[in-house]
C-alpha cells in the first residue's frame, strides 16, 4: 500500500521507498527463512509434478517412490538458503551439492533450487569468500560439457533441459558473485566516505577550536590591555591635574567608566569564544618580541606612574619567534594585573639565560593573594592565557606568593637557538 500511495509522486518516490523496503528486509534476520520456505514449496511442488507425468511408466508404487525421492534433494536444495545469512559458505557448498546429485542421479535441476544456487551465490560475492563464490557455478559447466560430449550418454538432443539448466547455473553464477562483490564494493565505499568525513569534520573542528583560543588570547593580552591603559589613564589624569573644571573631571571619570564596561564586555566576549561557537578569522599581524619589552615597561610607567625595571642575565640567546612572542604577551598580562590588582606597586621583570633554558620573573611588591589563598588572577582569562602561552611554547609557568611579599609570575621556556654574547 505505501507503494501504491507514492506512485502519483513519480518514479524516483517509489524507487526510494523500494530501497528503504530493501532494506528493511535484508536487515530482518527472518527473511532468508522466508525466502528458502518459498524455493522449498515450489521446489517440492516441481519434484511432485515431474512424479505425477512419470507415474504411468512406473506405477503408482514407483510414481510414490519417485516423488519421495525427488523431494529428498529438492528440500536439500533450498532449505540451506535460510542460513545465507549467518553461514554462507557452508550453506553454498550444500546447495551446489545438492543440485549436482539431482542434476547426475535424477535429470532434474528445479527451479526453486536454481533459485537458491543464485541467492547464495550472490550473498557469497557480498560476505563470503569470493574465491568460493565463483567455484560453485564451475561443477555445472562441467557437467553441461560432460553431457554434451559422453558419447555413451544419451544424446544431448534428447537432454536438452539438462544442459539449458546446468549453463544457466554455470553462468548466472558468476553473474551472481561479481553483482555481489560490487554491492559489497559499494557499501564499503560508503562506509570509507563517511569516515573520511568524519574524519574531515573532527580536524576542523579542532583547528576551529585552536584558532578561537588564539583570538581569545590576542583580545586580553592586547586589546585588554590597551583599554585597561585608558581606564588608568583617566583616572590618573582626573586626579592629578590640579584645577581641573568640574565638567572636565566628570568627562574623564566618564571615560574610565566606558573603559572598564568595555573590559567588562570584552571578559563575556572572551568567554564566548573559549566556547564552541564558530568566530571569524583574526587578521595577521606582525608579532613583538624580546626587543620591545623596553617599550612595554616604559609604556606601564606612563601610564599608572609605577616603578618597572627589566634584568637580563646570563649568556643572550636568540630565541624561536614563537617563545619570544610568549614571553612577550605573559610580560604584558603579568604587568596588567600588577597594576590592576596592585596599584602603585614596584615590578621587577627577571630574563635569566640558560644553556637550554629562559627563567623569566614578573615581580611585585604588593599584597600579593588573598589571606584565603584566592590567587587575584583567578577572577579573569589571564592565568589560563599565560599558561596555554607557556605551554605552546614548549615551557610551563608557575604563579603564587613571592618570596618576602607580593606576588610572583615565573615562567620557564625552552632555547632552540645558538646563543650570543651580550
């Protein structure tokens, strides 16, 4: 009846819902048994037939023994295709046999047991040995050779039906196996593109995910920083120019306020896209390095009045651009949570080279964490940025109490380079 509902839609309908009935039913275990009671009736019903016409020249006994005897090879001939599915192999091999001893001892090839020869030839060719599956169609056209040329035989003239069934069986097999080996060609065909999707798919997501980290990096390492300046700025500016009128006091208090509701919105932003949410790409821009922490530092005094020095020690190595850029942002992001979460303090920014290694320190003389141990840089992307900095970088960094009071940001990054005198 569904059939019949979708023929007004076309061809294309019915032959959709022709393949979804297809399968349905080679997926039901039930329907190799269906299908090899259906070869077994009509099988039999041939055999008892071939019985009946050939009473009259052995009697009824003999016409009741024949049907006996031809129903023996027919059920034998059939029933075994219930097990196609589980038991390929084994299921052909009785088949083929039984159909020789039918076609050799009794004449008789019947249809129904034709039938199943190519039933299991073809699940053969799509999960059985392929090699087995075009072996069992070779003892029929044997056989139709043998009947053709014995010249003891009877003529072959005389055994047409014979040798018409045996080259049907010697080549619809064949026919059979490779229809099978192509099905089962297709299949996995299918079952390798979805994969390779799959596949596709699970690498983007992950250089999505990468490329998203990174931009969330370059948002609070920069763009946070420039406007947290502005915030300070401000702030400075209002409360260290003497005079200053009533509405220009209210004004840089009102730019401190955009600043840091733009901070505000920028940790949400950032928080957006730690998430698995899609993002455009950032544009490329020349990176800094170790030659511009002199401008940083000198850019921190400026801007919230603190004292900041940077000490290089050791034998000065010219590092991977990609170390020297994290030593760069996690500079940045340690001196802009000193002055956020310890205004006025002293910082001290350490390089120490090594044969393998650079030992940075960001220092500061204020209050460092909580009584509670609550580290200030919890509250934001920092410690994470500065850690994933670290560790792309090959290094890892370490953040708590410093020595003697403040708080201390250590970090160690690996040389790749050959080494030069200061």
């Amino acid at each position: 009846m569904d059939l019949l509902a979708d023929w007004p839609r076309g061809p294309a309908a019915l032959t959709r819902r022709g393949r979804a009935l297809a399968r349905r039913l080679s997926g039901d275990v039930r329907t190799p048994v269906a299908y090899a009671c259906v070869l077994a009736a009509a099988a039999v019903a041939q055999a008892i037939w071939v019985a009946v016409t050939t009473r009259g020249s052995l009697g009824a006994a003999g016409g009741l023994l024949a049907s006996v005897i031809l129903i023996v090879p027919s059920l034998a001939a059939t029933l075994p295709a219930g097990f196609g599915w589980s038991q390929p192999a084994a299921a052909a091999i009785t088949i083929c046999a039984a159909n020789l001893l039918s076609l050799t001892a009794f004449h008789l090839l019947t249809v129904g047991g034709l039938a199943a020869q190519l039933i299991i030839t073809y699940r053969l060719g799509r999960r059985g040995p392929q090699l087995l599956a075009v072996s069992v169609a070779l003892p029929f056209l044997v056989f139709g050779l043998v009947v053709a040329l014995d010249g003891t035989a009877a003529p072959a003239r005389q055994r047409p039906a014979e040798i018409v069934l045996a080259v049907l069986a010697a080549s619809l097999g064949p026919a059979c196996a490779s229809a099978g080996a192509a099905s089962r060609i297709r299949s996995l065909s299918r079952q390798h593109a979805a994969s390779r999707e799959a596949v596709a798919g699970t690498l983007l997501e992950h250089v999505a995910r990468g490329e998203r980290a990174r931009i969330a990096r370059e948002l609070h390492d920069v763009v946070a920083h420039h406007i947290s300046m502005v915030a300070v700025q401000a702030e400075t500016a209002r409360l260290a120019t003497p005079g200053m009128p009533a509405a220009g006091a209210q004004r840089l208090s009102a730019i401190g306020d955009t600043a840091r509701a733009a901070l505000t919105e920028m940790r949400r932003l950032l928080g957006v896209l730690r998430e698995d949410t899609g993002s455009p790409p950032a544009a490329l821009a020349p990176q800094p390095g170790l030659t511009q922490l002199n401008e940083l530092l000198d850019e921190t005094r400026d801007a919230a009045g603190i004292s900041a020095r940077l000490i290089a020690s050791g034998w000065l190595t010219a590092l991977d651009p990609g170390v020297e850029l994290a030593v760069y942002r996690i500079v940045q992001e340690a001196l802009t949570n000193a002055r956020r979460h310890a205004p006025g303090a002293a910082v001290d920014v350490e390089l120490h080279f090594t044969d393998d290694a650079l030992q940075l320190r960001v220092r500061d003389n204020g209050p460092g964490p909580s009584p509670a141990g609550q580290d200030p840089l919890r509250a934001g992307h920092g410690l994470t940025g500065m850690r994933e900095r670290a560790a792309a970088a090959g290094g890892e960094l370490r953040t708590g109490a410093a020595p003697g009071g403040g708080f201390l940001v250590e970090a160690t990054l690996p040389v790749k380079s050959e080494g030069y005198a200061a």
